[in-house]
C-alpha cells in the first residue's frame, strides 16, 4: 500500500509528507538539476519531507505507474537513527 | 467507412427519424494506416486532433495521420473541469488564451457539432485586499488587451451569483472578485469527437490503438515513427501526449522541463440548477476548490494537483475531501448532495507554469506540451498555431514566447511566480 | 388491517407522506417497503424520456426510487427509497416530474422517440448558440431538487489502526472477521445494513444447525465480546494510501453522524454481489423488479412486490425464490428460465411448484412487459420461436439474470478485474498482497463455499497483519443450491421495440441507443459509456454497467471478456459532501494561528485580518471607522511621536552549529559569516532559480549560533527550506535548524519616542544598552524574569526597536509600553509607513522579481556563491526589458492610484510596460505614493506614466520617483 515507511516515526499516511521534487540525473548540472526531469514509468527518485512528522527529508523511490513505493530512507543515507 | 458525413441539424435529426437506420456514420476512422505522411500527430487528445485539423483547413496538408495508442479522447481533453477562460496575467498567455476563447465562441459551428460553449462567467473569489491588488493587476493588464473582465465589489458579487451568499459570515471572509463573463464550460468530450469527426472529414487518417514508441531519424532528420503496427514514414512529426510528455523525452533522449501529476476531478449527483457560474476559491492552508455545475446537474469540481509524480490516474482520497471541504464552505446548502465519481488525469507540469510549442531535437519534429492546468481552454488556440508552426516552420507570434529555450535564456512565463516547483502550494 | 410481519419491522405504526398523500408504514420500514405494501407502484420517472417508474431494488443500487427528502429550504435530494428509514412525518416527493407524477407535461416529449436517442444534442441547439437553450435544457435535467439549506449536524471523525478490517458483514464477511479475531487479530467490520447477516436473514438456509440470521446474530456478539468492533449502518466508502475510509449515514439520509478513518493491516472485501436485470421490452415497468428486492421485501418488512407475479431467470436459485415468495403469500404464476430444460436443476423444487400451480417454462422469455401505466401482464414465448408469444396476466415480473460480485474496492490501488466464465461478468482479480476478497465479493455464490472461503481469507489477513491463526474448521452452512446460471441478457426484440429494451433505465439508456452509439463509431466500452451515459447514474452503473457491455459485446459480436467494462470509478457508494468535510467546516474549516498578544487586540477593538492562517490587527476601531482613515491615524501617530506593533508572525528559524555560519552563506545573497556577534544584518534568499524568496533580519546571536527572521507569510516554507539544505547539500556537517517562531513573541516599538519610552518601561537594568544600541545591533537580557531580545532595526523609517520575547511575559509588556504613551497599529499603518520608506513586502517579492528588479544589484556583486546564483547569470535576466523598482506619485500631486493599476507610457493604446505593486496614501508626503515595477528604460527619476486602472478608478498620470519617499537620508531611523 502507498504508505510511506518514515525511518523515524514509521509507516505513515500519505498527508503527513511533501513532496519536493524529482532528482536529476547523477552529475547534473545547476540547470540541468533546477529544471529538467527524467521520466520514467518505472521508477521517480524524489525528495520528501514528513513535515507532519520529524520533519526529516527523505529519499524515496517510487514506481509512478503503480504507486509502489519500492525504497524510503533519509536523504543523508541510512535508515532509522 | 461509406458515404459522407451528414450535416448535423434538428433537420438531420428528423430525417434520420424518418429514414431508420443507416442514417448516421461513424464520425471518423474507417480509413487503414498508410505507410506514409506528410504530417504524423501522435496523440488523438484535443491538441493533436485540432492540430491535425487545422493542419487539413487552414494549410491543406493533404495526407495528415493521427496515431493514438488508446482512444479518441480518452485523457485530459475527457477527464477535465470543463472550464474555459483567457483570464491570464501574463500578454504571452492572456492573448493565447483569448485567442483560444474567441474559437471556442464559434467552434460550434466551425465543426458543426455541439460542443455546448457555456459563457456562465468564470470568478475568481478575492479573501484579501491584497488577493484584490493581484486580481486588478491582472484584471487591468486583460483590460488593455481588450479582454472582458470586472472586478466586483460585494454588492455587485451578490447580484452576480446570489447562490453564493458572498456576505455569509466564514472562516476567510470573502471581499470580492473577478471576474470574466464570457469565461465558461464547455462539454469536454464534444470537443474531441467534434474535431475527429472535422478532420476525419478532411481527409485525416485517425488511427486508433496505435501506440507510437520510437522515432527514426537518418541524418539528424526524422523519417518517420515506429509503432505498435508497424513503421510509418513522415515528414514532420508532432508530439500531443500532453500528460505523457516526459516518456517522449525519454524516447528521444531529451530531458524536458516536465513533470507528470494527477490532478483530480469529482462530479456529485445530479441536482437541479443551484450554480450559474464557475467559481474558483482559493483560501489559506492549501485550500482550492473550482466548481460548476454541468448542464446534466452534476456539480463539478476540483483543487489542487495530488502532489507527486504519478501516471496512475488514482486520485487520493485526501484531496478528495479537501476539494469538498472548500465546496461546502461556499455553499453548505450542499452538505447532503453525494459525490458520484471521482477520477484523475496526468498533467504535464512545466517548470515555469506555461506550455510548450516548439521544435523537439529535429528540425521536422514539433511539440505540443506542457499546459499544465491550462490544456482544455487552450486547444483550439493551440491546434491552429502549432498547425502553423507545422506547415510554414516559422512560429505565430501568438505562441513565440512558447518556446523550449526560454528556460535557458531565462524568459520564463511564470504566471504565479511558482517557479520551477509544480505543487508548491 | 393487520401489521406486517418481517425481520426488521415491527407493529407499530409510522405516518408520512408522499408526494401530499399521506401514508402509513410501520416501525423499521424503507421508504420503499413502506410504499410498496401501501400498493403505490409508481415512485419516480426517469429523467430523459420521462418513463413512470416503479421500485426496481432494495439496496442503495436503486435507479429508480429517487425522492426529494424534507421540506424547503433543506431538503436532501435524490435519496434512493430503499436505504431510507422512515420517521414519523417524513416528507418525501418523487422527482423529475411536472406538474405531477400521474401527469408529467414533459412526458409528451417521449412522442419524439427516436429524435432524442443517445447524443442528439451534440447534432443540434447550434444555432444561434448552445447558450439559447441551455437554461431550459438544465432544468429539464437535474433529478432531484436543489436544496436550499442543510441541517446535517456535526459529523465525527474517529480514526482506527487494526490488524484486519472486514468489509461487509454477510456470511462471508462474518466468517472472516470470526477467524481473524479467533486468531487474535484486532478486527473492525463494517455492514452497509443496520444489521449484520445480509442474504442469512432471508435465504432461509442453517449455518451449523440454526437459523441464518441467529448465527450472525451469534457472531456479531462474539466478535464484540472478543473486542472487534462491529460498525453496522456503515457504509466503506473509498479510501488510497492504505488508508480505508467508512460512512455511517444513519437512516439513509446523508451526513453521516461518523467516519471512519481505518488503517489495517491486510482488508478482506466481503461486500456482496449486485443482481443483474434482464433486457426485454418495457422491462422499465413499474412492477418490474429484480427477484432478490423482492425476497427482501417480503422477508424484512411483510411487503409483497405483487399478488400474481412471473419470475425470470437464468439459473437454479429461482425455484428456491419462488417457493418462498409462496409460502410468504404471493401467487406464482409462472417462472421463465430462458436455460434449456437440460442446464436446469432443482427438479424437486419444480416439482412442488408445478402441483402448486406455477408453470415453469425453460428454454422461454418474457418479451415485454405489458400494461400502460403499470405492469398488468407478462408476454413470454419460447426462445426458439419469438412469435408464439402469450401473455400471462400478473402485476410484478421479477427478473434475475445472475450475479455481479461487488468490483468497486477490489479494482482501485492496484486491482485487476477478470473475466468470469461461471458467472458470466467480472471479478476482481489479483489483488495488493494486503488485500483479500471473500465470499459472493469473490464470486463465491453457494452459502457453504462462501463461509470457507471467508474463514480462509480471515486467517490470511489475521497472518499478514502477524498473527498465527489456528485451524478453524469454517461453519457448516447449508443453503440454496449453487445457481448453475447462464448468463442471459436480453430477450429477443424487434428493431423499432430495442427503443423500449432498457439497459440502464435512470439514465434511459436502451439497446437502441448502444446499436446508435456503434453506428456513429463508439465502440470501445469507454466511448459507449461517454457517449450513451451508460453507468453514469447515482447507481455508478451497478444496474447497467455490466449488461450494457453484455449487449453491447452482442452486437458487436465479441466476447463479453473482449469488450470489457468501464472502468470503476470511487466512491465505491455516493458518499454526502458534508460527509466528506468531516469537521472542517466553518470556523474549523483551517485552523487559525493567533499570536500571544490576540487578546488584547480583541479586547481593543482590533479589526483582525487573516494573513495565511495568521490573525493580524489590520487597524484598531479607536482610531478611525475603517482601515484608510484608522490607518492613516496610526501611522501619523507613530512618525510623530510613536507607536507599537505585534511582529509575532515573523519566521524565525534559530541555526546553530560550528557549521552554521558557513550553511548561511549558502543560504543567503550575502555572507552571513561577516556578521559579528550582537550585530544582525538585513539579508534576502535566492529560489533556486535564481529569483528572490524571502527576505528578513539575521542575528548572530554568538560565533556559532544565529537567529534568521523570514516574513511571516513564508515562515513554514522558509523552514522546509532550510531543512532542505540542512538534510541534502550540508548532511552530515555540524548545524542545526529549529523553528522557533513560537518561542518568541515579537512587538516593534518604532517612533522618535521609542527609545525614551522603552528606557521607562524595561528599567534600568536596560539603560546601558538601549544607549549602546546602533542601528542593527542587538542586546539580550531579560524582562519580569524572562528572556528579551532587543534588536534595534526599522520597518518605517523611524528609530525603531524589536522586542523579541517569550510569550509568557508579551502581554505585560505590551501592556506596559501602552501605558508609558506607545499606542498600537495595525497593518494598514505598517504599509504606509514601509512605503513610504520603499521597503518590500510579497508585493514586491512576489517570486517573478530577481534581485536586479528589486534594487539589489549590489548584494549580487559582493559575489557570495549561494543558492540560485548560478541561474541568475541568465542572459535575460539583464535585459533593459526586466522591471526596476521605483516610487511613484501622482503627476498633479493630488490623485488616488491603486495597487494593481497598470502603467503604460502616455501614447494612447499602448501596451503596459509595468504595474503598480503597493499604494498608500502618505500622510507624510500629503498625498498618495507607491511603488511599482517599470522596465529600466521608463525608470528615470522624473519620467511621466500613465497608471491605467480600468477596473477601477481609470486613468491617473503618474511621475516616476526614487522608491523612498520620506527621510531619503534616513536621519530619522539613525537618531
């Protein structure tokens, strides 16, 4: 199901998270980073923040096909702290 | 397909009454894929479709194809709010969308099919006398351009749409408003079978259930598209996949300042007339709910984008309840009306809030993107430019400022001041 | 007469009335019960064609049994008869009639017929305009009425985590919530009914030796004793993220008294099976009912569809119908199996009814119903030879073509739908691994089968959710046989009477309009549906969905698997808008955010003004009857001798950390690194882009440890902001980023008597510092034991202090600067004062404007490598076409310009060049000043505009100034 697993507080409604953007390819640059997308039908690497909860940003992995959510961890790497 | 189209009429209809079956034709197809074009749309929604007909109309572009991989119609140009206005602060966008609003006038007879152009009026609802400033400013700079709209002090908002109650006591009182009278509705699906049955009646090829997925290119030039029926040769190419634009920069190779959202849409269970306008509310702490109500009954509504990237076309519930929350807000008369059907729609979500005409990495391949909220009202504008751009190479001064560079040059359109974040709110 | 017996009625009586008639039910009847035993057949008519109607179901499915519920102004529309409980004195009236039921004058326009099939309206009304016809077309359409007002009262929102939650409370849905709560799993089921049991209660079958309806009576207790929560009356409604979302609208009218907000674990859906209608000509009839509404009727409430009734069908289960609609009175005429006498079953039964009487015919089907204003007679014949057709006198046909499991949950989020070749529809197929069907919902008929199959999908939940369920041998249910149906659609009809073979009968939809809707090439499902408004109706296509697509698939010739159906949208029910809303409406519509000092500003005639989801004092009524006289009031005041303002709602992000310097100097324009301890620094924000953000004040409260002020309209961004970069591009380095705009309340003191005052009221503890303080810098200490910040920095031009301090002590020493002679003001002052002085508000950074427009060219040359420096350097960026700020006044010195007036050069017909962003009127200057944004070319000091303002207030010539208007050396602030 669409929750995200926030590795602090846990799985967790959607409305408790805001979406920032879409990560660039590895090795954009400043325009490249700022305004263009990579789409894809598999997979969308994003930034969150569960600004409902510990207001922690997020690195999450989705399939925007389907709605999975394949991978949600903290943007500075690792999981819960 | 046999035999020509019958004009539409309430004579048509009686003859038809009289004459049985037999009397009407398909409204378009029939024809088989040929192996070649001059001009290959991709995408039946309403720009490819006024594309390809204005194409045949206006250039005479003889051997026009249409590939669809789905169905006439089926995403946005079906699945929207039906609302159309030019009430844009921006010259670049307020005389494209006036362009457009003066074709939806006549587009009924233009196509000779119904396409139930309602001017019911479009209101913006001011909560501040600043949200005042900002609508004046737009409003003033539509005025110059010799664009209809008032602004309306409470008085004359109560006389205009008395339904609304504008002095009732709420949470964020209302002040005032803009609005455009010939802003409107108009029945969403009529407009793409309209121009399907138009350009079919050119002479355009409308392929159905023909997914185009690869471009061929010999010599930096296109040659033709491949697709799930085979390869098919072109001169020009033109990409209306608006909602899917992203996936035709990932076939080509060219990332593009779009990102693909759900934007949802609801309709209750039809009641009889209460609402006589649209109106667009939009109140602190993310609240924004636009609402009409068909001319089947049904109040029709919708708010914000879902959030994040998506090509489900499953709205969330969330959103759902918060488009319904600022609905009952201006009318709590409807606390018992039920919501029938919700359902949602891709958006192609520039970086700058405005659409994109342009070339697309080959001198032969155009596209036809990016309208983010502002597709529907834009197709028929849209489908006579882009037609332009397509036949002579040289772009309209009406859809100039449209192009892919401006992202680079810094010539932004940002109509809200946004910036490069669709769902900031 | 004698009371009515069912299940769910009792004796007592229950008047109301329908249509002006008034009537009498019982306790526990439907609104459609009620009328049904009462012998009124005709309910409604349908919306197109103007067709009397008659009760058609018993279930929220209904198409026809629309009513008006209440008097005017609040009435609820639209509510389906056989959901609606009756109270005593309800009011209802059926609908889309004028002037009444019996004689509808829009009726006659059903003599048009084939003038007004599927989409005519796209092939006329063009002439002159759509707009011509279009009011009187939206009356004609429309259903039930609008109402005027609504009474629904508060609805509560409870949220729930569970391990399973069952819904559907059947047979299935019973056994399944036992299972997962015999395995420990904590359970919440959910039932539509104001009972659990569902067919139980009428099927007449056992489940381990008693009755149906006392075993789910059994379970209901044990599942509430082992602590699941039973929610009857409560219908689940839709749901996304995982999160399941359950209406309880009691007594079938909407607004619900309850939500349900349930998150489980693993979702079993047991919601049951919707029965299907037979097309055949008329079939629209009152008296034309699908056979299970007509069980229910006589099994819940004692009231009889008819007195002489013909059954059709397509499967075993009606001869088990029949002999119970006899027993329960009804004459069974005749049942027509359109099967081959060689498909068919249930030979005893036939037996024991053909003695009784019943003639059951096989291999036949009722062609039409026959009877003017009411069903009088069934005309049926051999299906082999249509011709040799008869008609048996009866007043009800009761059709049932089968069943269609309930597909609306199991095909969001990830369903699949399949094609089933044993009932002849679709079921929902695979599913999320959280998410189980059961029972009829999963194509499971038969009571026994359905029972294992709910215990088996309750274990599995009770496992997904963690639990280790022990082996439950399921109930031993003994109950109709399974129905061995052949899927039947519609019964052989001439071209001209497909007119009256209705599919979908709200929205009048026959076989004659799908044959219409392929001619014109609609032929996918989706274009049939769009075209013909197939399934469009508040049934959300449970009557005619399915056999629209099965005759359509006819036609065409396809198999029905081919030719699919359309896609199902939510609400898997309708579901009220109050409902909806739940408790945000009205005040609780958004929370309001108030600052420390938002009493004092009531209880001081404040007029208070929302500002994001702040309240704000725009004026105080002392000062004048409204903002522009109170306003200027105010702000001559504080240029004269002085005044206080509540600055609370500013952001203030407080950064600490050995790394915090540095992270602000990649946050800013310009360096935060060089700002010394006890100095602060006006510093602006770039967006990625490049264009400005934000704005505001930075502290450097020590080496390591500053406070950023942001506007208070941006101080949630501004946070996340900050967060973002804290989180991403400095991870892992040594800063910190809290919100603590709470934490500090905030009262500017601005005036030539600020400081004079201040030294009286914070005492002499403070006499040092306020002395010390230059422009810009800042001194803590503390005030009646608490923590204060006073930071010497100006909004208006004047000297002018910021009072940062915890909230506990901001009333008493708001208080106290009142009483040393500091009167307040409002909103309305602090523009005028900031204008004058050519500050910036959103009004000016408005996320279109780079630094460049706004005046700041000589922060981006200090050449500070931040945040969207990088896309500044765009070529247009600098173009002489970018905007510039500049102060504007009136040409003759005398007139009113507005914010939001457009300005052109003074050539008539020219385009605009730029706008008015604020506009005051100065009680300094005397007279109205602004500022706006004017491309550089029109920007000299001096220049003639014209500010064009057709909205509003017309043409006014305006001369362009410098953007500060008052105290251009600013002698008054450095005093």
């Amino acid at each position: 199901m669409t929750r995200l697993v926030c590795p602090f507080c846990g799985p967790r409604h959607l409305r408790e998270f805001e979406f920032h953007k879409t990560l660039p390819a590895p090795g954009a640059g400043e325009f490249a980073s700022v305004y263009e997308r990579v789409d894809s039908l598999e997979l969308s690497v994003e930034h969150w923040q569960h600004v409902g909860g510990c207001r922690g940003w997020l690195l999450v992995r989705r399939n925007p096909s389907t709605g999975a959510v394949l991978d949600c961890r903290l943007v500075g790497g690792g999981g819960a702290a | 397909m046999s035999g020509p189209q019958p004009r539409y009429s309430a004579w048509s209809l009686l003859r038809a009454r009289l004459s049985g079956d037999g009397y009407w034709r398909p409204l378009w197809g029939g024809r088989p894929l040929r192996d070649a074009y001059d001009v290959v749309v991709v995408g039946a929604g309403g720009h490819g479709l006024a594309t390809a007909f204005h194409l045949a109309r206006d250039h005479g572009v003889a051997r026009v194809a249409v590939l669809e991989k789905r169905l006439v119609g089926y995403g946005n140009v079906g699945r929207n709010t039906t609302i159309v206005r030019s009430n844009y602060l921006l010259p670049e966008n307020h005389y494209f969308y006036e362009d457009s609003l003066r074709r939806w006038e006549t587009l009924s007879r233009d196509l000779n099919y119904n396409v139930m152009y309602s001017p019911r009026g479009v209101v913006d609802l001011a909560l501040s006398d600043d949200d005042l400033s900002g609508m004046a400013r737009r409003g003033n700079a539509m005025r110059l351009a010799g664009i209809d709209c008032e602004l309306l002090d409470l008085a004359a908002l109560e006389r205009f749409c008395p339904e609304l109650e504008p002095r009732r006591t709420r949470r964020f009182p209302i002040v005032g408003a803009l609005v455009q009278r010939r802003g409107g509705t108009v029945r969403h699906d009529a407009v793409a079978w309209g121009y399907a049955r138009a350009a079919s009646a050119l002479g355009v090829d409308i392929i159905e259930d023909c997914e185009v997925t690869g471009l061929r290119t010999a010599g930096g030039v296109a040659t033709g598209v491949e697709t799930t029926r085979g390869y098919v040769r072109a001169e020009r190419v033109v990409f209306a996949t608006a909602g899917h634009t992203g996936m035709v920069g990932t076939m080509l190779g060219i990332p593009l300042p779009i990102e693909t959202h759900l934007l949802q849409a609801m309709v209750s269970e039809p009641i009889k007339p209460l609402l006589h306008t649209v109106l667009v509310y939009v109140f602190p702490g993310h609240g924004e709910t636009y609402i009409c109500q068909s001319d089947r009954g049904g109040l029709v509504m919708g708010g914000h984008l879902d959030g994040f990237p998506s090509y489900t076309r499953e709205g969330r519930w969330d959103r759902l309840e918060e488009v319904v929350e600022g609905a009952i807000e201006l009318f709590p008369q409807i606390g018992g009306v039920r919501i029938l059907r919700q359902w949602a729609g891709t958006n192609d979500m520039t970086m700058d809030g405005s659409p994109i005409i342009d070339r697309l990495g080959y001198d032969n391949v155009f596209v036809n993107a990016g309208w983010c909220y502002g597709g529907f009202k834009a197709i028929p504008a849209s489908g006579a430019a882009c037609a332009a751009l397509v036949a002579t190479g040289t772009a309209p001064d009406l859809i100039r400022a449209f192009r892919l560079s401006r992202f680079a040059s810094g010539h932004l359109l940002d109509e809200r001041g946004g910036g490069p974040f669709p769902v900031r709110l | 007469m004698t009371p009515r017996r069912g299940t769910r009625v009792g004796p007592d009586a229950v008047r109301f009335s329908f249509d002006g008639r008034t009537l009498h039910g019982q306790v526990g009847d439907t609104a459609a019960s009620a009328l049904l035993a009462a012998g009124v057949r005709r309910v409604g008519r349908s919306v197109k064609y103007r067709r009397l109607r008659g009760v058609m179901t018993a279930g929220p499915e209904e198409p026809n049994a629309l009513f008006t519920v209440g008097t005017a102004p609040a009435v609820i529309p639209n509510v389906p008869a056989p959901q609606l409980e009756l109270r005593e004195g309800m009011v209802l009236r059926s609908q889309n009639r004028w002037p009444s039921l019996e004689f509808d004058v829009a009726s006659l326009l059903q003599a048009g017929g084939g003038f007004f099939g599927a989409g005519f309206y796209y092939k006329t009304f063009i002439w002159p305009s759509w707009r011509t016809y279009e009011s009187l077309i939206r009356s004609l359409a429309g259903l039930g009425e609008a109402p005027g007002a609504c009474n629904i009262g508060p609805v509560a929102v409870e949220h729930l985590g569970c391990d399973v939650l069952v819904a559907g409370g059947g047979a299935a849905g019973l056994a399944a919530a036992r299972a997962a709560t015999r395995a420990g799993a904590r359970v919440v089921l959910c039932e539509r009914d104001p009972v659990c049991g569902g067919e139980l209660e009428f099927e007449g079958g056992t489940v381990d030796g008693r009755a149906g309806g006392a075993w789910a009576e059994t379970v209901v207790a044990e599942l509430r004793a082992a602590g699941a929560r039973v929610l009857t009356g409560t219908t689940l409604v839709g749901g996304s993220g995982g999160e399941m979302i359950a209406h309880a609208e009691p007594g079938g009218l909407a607004g619900a008294n309850a939500v349900y907000k349930i998150s489980p674990r693993a979702f079993v859906i047991a919601m049951g099976a919707v029965e299907r209608p037979i097309a055949f000509v008329d079939n629209d009839l009152p008296g034309v009912m699908l056979l299970g509404a007509a069980e229910r009727y006589l099994a819940r409430y004692g009231a009889r569809a008819g007195r002489d009734v013909v059954l059709f069908a397509s499967h075993d289960r009606v001869y088990a119908s029949a002999a119970r609609l006899a027993a329960g009175g009804m004459r069974v005429r005749a049942i027509v199996d359109a099967r081959q006498p060689d498909e068919i079953g249930a030979a005893d039964l036939r037996d024991a009814l053909g003695r009784d009487g019943t003639e059951c015919l096989a291999g036949h089907a009722v062609l039409a119903a026959s009877g003017g204003r009411a069903v009088s007679g069934a005309r049926i014949a051999p299906l082999a030879a249509p011709r040799q057709a008869r008609t048996v006198p009866c007043d009800a046909i009761l059709v049932s073509g089968g069943w269609t499991p309930a597909l609306h949950a199991g095909v969001q989020e990830g369903g699949a739908r399949l094609y089933d070749p044993r009932s002849g529809g679709f079921v929902a197929g695979e599913q999320p691994e959280w998410r189980l069907l059961a029972g009829a919902a999963n194509g499971q008929f038969e009571l026994g089968p359905a029972l294992a199959d709910g215990v088996a999908a309750g274990m599995r939940a009770a496992r997904i959710a963690g639990r280790q369920p022990l082996t439950d041998p399921p109930p031993d249910g003994r109950g109709d046989a399974a129905p061995r149906g052949r899927a039947f659609w519609r019964s052989p009809a001439s071209s001209a009477e497909e007119k009256r073979q209705f599919v979908d009968p709200q929205n009048d939809v026959t076989v004659a309009d799908l044959r219409a809707s392929l001619a014109e090439g609609f032929v996918d499902i989706e274009h049939v549906k769009r075209y013909t408004a197939l399934g469009f109706g508040t049934d959300q296509g449970r009557i005619g969905g399915l056999l629209g697509a099965a005759v359509l698939a006819e036609i065409r010739g396809r198999p029905l698997e081919d030719v699919g159906t359309s896609r199902l949208r939510p609400p898997f029910h309708p579901v009220s808008m109050r409902s909806l809303a739940g408790w945000r409406v009205g005040a609780a519509l958004r929370p309001a955010r108030r600052t420390p000092l938002h009493d004092w500003h009531v209880e001081h005639g404040a007029v208070l003004e929302s500002m994001g989801l702040w309240m704000r004092p725009r004026f105080y009524r002392a000062n004048g009857d409204d903002a522009f006289a109170a306003g200027i009031a105010e702000a001559r005041r504080v240029r004269d001798s002085g005044g206080i303002a509540d600055g609370s709602t500013l952001g203030k992000i407080e950064v600490a950390g050995p790394d915090a310097a540095a992270f602000l100097d990649r946050l800013y324009l310009s360096k935060a690194s060089s700002i010394r301890v006890g100095r602060s620094k006006y510093m602006v924000n770039l967006r990625e882009d490049g264009m400005v953000l934000d704005d505001g004040i930075v502290l450097r409260l020590a080496p390591d440890r500053y406070i950023a002020t942001t506007s208070s309209g941006h101080g949630p961004h501004m946070l996340s902001h900050f967060e973002h970069y804290r989180d991403t591009d400095w991870s892992g380095r040594a800063v910190t980023v809290t919100d603590v705009t709470e934490a500090w309340a905030a009262i500017v003191v601005a005036g030539p008597r600020s400081r004079d005052a201040l030294r009286g009221v914070l005492g002499a503890e403070w006499e040092a510092s306020l002395a010390r303080l230059r422009h810009m810098d800042f001194a803590t200490g503390r005030f009646g034991g608490r923590e204060l910040t006073v930071l010497r920095a100006s909004f208006s031009g004047e000297l002018a202090f910021e009072l940062h301090c915890r909230p506990a002590i901001a009333r008493p020493l708001w208080e106290a600067l009142v009483a040393a002679g500091l009167p307040p003001y409002g909103l309305e002052a602090l523009d005028i004062l900031r204008v004058e002085k050519g500050y910036l508000t959103t009004a000016e950074i408005n996320g279109q404007t780079t630094p460049f427009d706004l005046g700041m060219e000589g922060l981006v040359g200090l050449g500070n490598d931040c945040i969207g420096r990088g896309l500044l350097e765009r070529p247009a960026f600098r173009e002489a076409s970018r905007p510039g700020l500049v102060g504007l006044r009136a040409a003759d010195g005398k007139a009113r310009f507005l914010a939001g007036a457009q300005l052109t050069d003074r050539a008539a017909g020219s385009r605009p060049l730029g706008y008015v962003t604020s506009s005051v009127y100065s009680p300094a200057c005397r007279e109205w000043i602004g500022l706006a944004l004017v491309p550089r070319s029109h920007a000299a000091a001096g220049a003639l505009l014209l500010a064009r303002d057709p909205l509003r207030e017309g043409d006014v010539e305006v001369r362009v100034t410098p953007a500060v208007h008052f105290d251009p050396g600013a002698e008054r602030m450095k005093s």
